[in-house]
C-alpha cells in the first residue's frame, strides 16, 4: 500500500501494481524504404515480450492495408510528423496491464504469406504503465524483397545441371 501525507492530512491508496494499468502499444512492421507490410502479403506475427522474465504479453498478426503511399514513399517528412498511421493502415494494437514500469521486447516476422522470405526484426524498449505507444506507433523494420521461384520445382533438377531460373520479385 502506498501512504502520501499531504499537508496535515493523510491519504491512502491502494497498491496499483496489483491491479495493473492498462497500457496501449500500436506496433507496425513495416518493409525498408517501402510500405507496410499488410494483409496482401501475409501480414505479420507481433510478440510483446516482458524483456527479464519471458512472459509472452501479448501476440498476434498485424493486418490491413499497406498505408498511403504519397505520405510514406514520395513526401518529404518532417520530424514529428505521422507519416504511417492512416486509416485502414495494417497494424498491432495490444493493451497491455502493467504493474510498473517494463523493459519488452517486440518482435516482427513477416511477410507471413512468403514463409521463403520471412524475416524477423525485434527492438527493446521501456514501456510505462499508462503511456501509450500510438499513433505511428512502434516501427520494426524487415529488410529486403518477396522472391517466388516460378521455374524449376525442386524436383526438377539436380547438382551441376544447367537450368533456367524464373522468378518474380516485388516489395515486400
């Protein structure tokens, strides 16, 4: 329990750690230089992660759209500026109850519909019981392009043959 004095009289109040606070973190995994990883390509998979003990907070698949691309691709942006949170925008809201103050890790995989191009990204942060994260929200960055072999199936070749490779490429 916590006791404050103030002035002559005395205030209790209840421990909040018990109860804990809730606590919103948006978190984006977005593709280098580009968009939004969105639904098109899969989404992604978000864990919150409590950094000291392991504790999975909270988990799930970013989805929706890909962002505006004039915003995120063409203008030049200005410090402070929202440049991703735009509506139908893909992304992670969790509410998280923290007790206290929390060091967590975020993690981002995706695209998850190219599981040949899966990447990871992760970032560690202090979260405070009772700041929100939101707007742009958390940025985790996956490198890299979706590469789809077209030509050959792995069945239809073998070592030192001489083959004709097709595949297509596109941001991720």
């Amino acid at each position: 329990m916590r006791v404050w004095q103030i002035g002559c009289c005395l205030m209790f109040v209840g421990s909040l750690a018990a109860e804990g606070i809730p606590t919103q973190v948006l978190v984006r995994a977005v593709s280098r230089d580009a968009k939004i990883i969105g639904s098109g390509v899969g989404g992604a998979r978000i864990t919150i992660r409590d950094a000291a003990s392991g504790e999975v907070l909270a988990e799930g698949l970013q989805e929706g759209g890909t962002g505006e691309t004039e915003r995120i691709m063409v203008a030049p942006r200005v410090r402070g500026e929202t440049v991703y949170d735009t509506e139908g925008a893909a992304g992670f809201l969790a509410t998280l109850e923290l007790e206290r103050p929390t060091v967590v890790e975020i993690v981002a995989e995706g695209p998850l519909g190219t599981p040949q191009s899966t990447q990871r990204a992760s970032k560690t942060m202090l979260l405070i019981p009772g700041k929100d994260v939101l707007g742009d929200g958390v940025l985790l960055e996956i490198h890299g392009f979706t590469v789809t072999l077209l030509q050959p199936e792995a069945e239809e070749f073998r070592a030192g043959q001489r083959l004709e490779v097709r595949a297509t490429t596109r941001m991720t």
